[in-house]
C-alpha cells in the first residue's frame, strides 16, 4: 500500500467516477482501475462497488477512506513542514446536536489557535450522523445525548461502531420558549402545560426513530408538532408561534438573544450529554484543545 494509491482511491472517492478521478489525476483510466483493484487485492477488501451504472463506494470503502484520509493529510502536513518549509493548513472537525457550549467551545478552539490559515468544519447534524461522521473519521468528536428511554439503543450502536461516550454532564428535562410565552411566568412547568402549544423538534432524515431523536421525552403524543433542521429557524419559529422544545435547559443569551429562556419541565426523565470518540485513536493536538474547552464550558452545568 502507497500514499499514491491512497490518494488514487480518494480521488475516486471524491469525483464518484473512475474515468473524471483518472482526467484530474493525469493518468489513463485503466492504470487507475488496475492501481485500486492492486489496493483491494492486497486488504482483501472492496473499497467500491462496481455495476453498469458506475460504481458506489461499500461499507468497508467507508471506513477505509475515513482512515485514509488521515493518513493523507498527516503526510502533507508533514512534506508541507519539513521539504516546504511551511506548517501548511490545518483540518479539523467536530459533529454535534445543537448545543450552544458546542458552539462556545469552537470559539475558544479557535481564538487559541489563532492561525493564518485553517480548514476547520462544525457540523451541527442529525443523531445518526454524528455517530457515522467519527465512525468514518469525518469528524474527530462528536457530542449528544442519551438518557433513560434511549439509552440501552444508542450505547449499542456506540459500541457496534467501536466509538466510546465520554459523559460531560447530567441534567433534568427544561423546556425553550419566548419570554413572552404565557408559561414564561412559570417557575417550573407542567408536561400539561404544554399541551395547547406548538411542539419543535429536530428532524433526524432516515433515522427518524424516537430512539435517534434529539428532545427527550419524545414518545410524548402532542397535538401540534413542527420538524426543523436548524438551530436559528427553530428559536424563531418558537418565537413567532409561542411553542417550545425540549431541551438540556443550558442557552447563551450572546448567540442565542434574549428572546428566548429556558425553564424546568416536571418529568422523571434524565438526561446525559457526552462526546464520541473512535476507539483506540488517540485525538489531535487541536482536539484536545477543543475538549479542554467543551469540557471548560459544561464543568458547571
């Protein structure tokens, strides 16, 4: 196995297509094909499949190309470094549910390291998503959570992938609404109380099972219900519609405003918020800068 072929099967990763990979690499296509059958050959894997209509990548291609990405990386950061003399740019990438500490953490990541060049991704993602994006090395820590009902599925699944949860925090259910919100008042509020307004949830795609959700307590039934994708269209509507969501009760006011607050929601439930890792793979110098904060930002909680 060569950094070359590593780079050929990337390629052919990346265009979908072995006949566009072989143009932008400058070699014929059946040096190409025969370069990553030699690599398949020698795993004793199949990285793609293969049919009339082109080819897909397989499970194992998945999970190979995760590592070989790395593997590519770390050898130009390297040749930037040491034959450049350069410290070239630096890739780094964190999947989460939507959590404002995530986004704190970032930050912080990013004022330290305070570089002239970066290619840095924060991925604000679907359950399932996360958990595949450190399966495959897309991203290097992923954070959610688990709590009662969920628990015993989603360890499994961490298990299964060779990931390991690491708790940050526990916490009780709390509910987001508008300060204007008629139950704002509230001290703590009642799962009845909810019951006349409009619920928003995270929609998880494929895997839109109550075991993947992101709000606890999803099993609820409830009258009105409103799916969303993103962190912004979710506080607005909640404004605009005097709903609520179900949540770990932590928001910053700074990127989140002041419209919206957070108060205790009456439920035997609880609720745990960790952060994945790929097993026996030690993190980055940038990833642990960025969990000494992440873990900075949730010590209190």
């Amino acid at each position: 196995m060569t950094l070359q072929q590593l780079k050929y099967v990337i390629s052919v990763a990346g265009k979908g297509s072995i006949s566009e990979a072989a143009k932008s690499l400058f070699i014929s296509q059946p040096s190409l094909t025969n370069a990553v059958k030699d690599l398949e050959e020698e795993l004793n894997i199949r990285i793609f499949n293969r049919n009339n209509k082109g080819i897909s990548i397989s499970a194992d291609g998945e999970e190979f190309l995760g590592y070989a990405r790395q593997v590519i990386e770390q050898a130009e950061l390297l040749e930037q470094k040491y034959l450049r003399g350069t410290p070239g740019k630096l890739h780094f990438s964190v999947s989460s549910q939507h959590y404002s500490f995530v986004v704190d953490a970032y930050v912080d990541l990013i004022k330290e390291f305070n570089a002239d060049e970066y290619d840095f991704t924060l991925k604000e993602t679907r359950t399932f998503e996360i958990i595949d994006d450190v399966r495959l090395m897309r991203s290097e820590i992923g954070v959610l959570y688990i709590c009662n009902f969920n628990e015993k599925i989603i360890r499994k699944f961490i298990k299964e992938n060779d990931l390991i949860f690491h708790e940050l925090f526990s916490t009780t259910p709390h509910v987001f609404i508008s300060k204007t919100n008629p139950l704002a008042s509230k001290e703590v509020i009642e799962l009845e109380d909810l019951a006349e307004y409009p619920y928003f949830s995270y929609e998880q795609g494929s895997y839109n099972s109550f075991y993947f959700s992101e709000e606890a307590l999803s099993t609820m039934e409830r009258k009105k219900n409103i799916r969303v994708c993103d962190r912004a269209t979710l506080f607005n509507l909640l404004i605009g519609l005097n709903g609520y969501t179900i949540c770990t009760g932590v928001i910053n006011e700074e990127l989140n405003g002041a419209n919206v607050i957070s108060r205790p929601l009456n439920a035997e439930e609880k609720i745990t918020i960790g952060y994945l890792t790929r097993k026996n793979i030690n993190l980055s110098h940038l990833g642990e800068i960025y969990l000494k904060y992440l873990i900075y930002h949730t010590k209190n909680l």
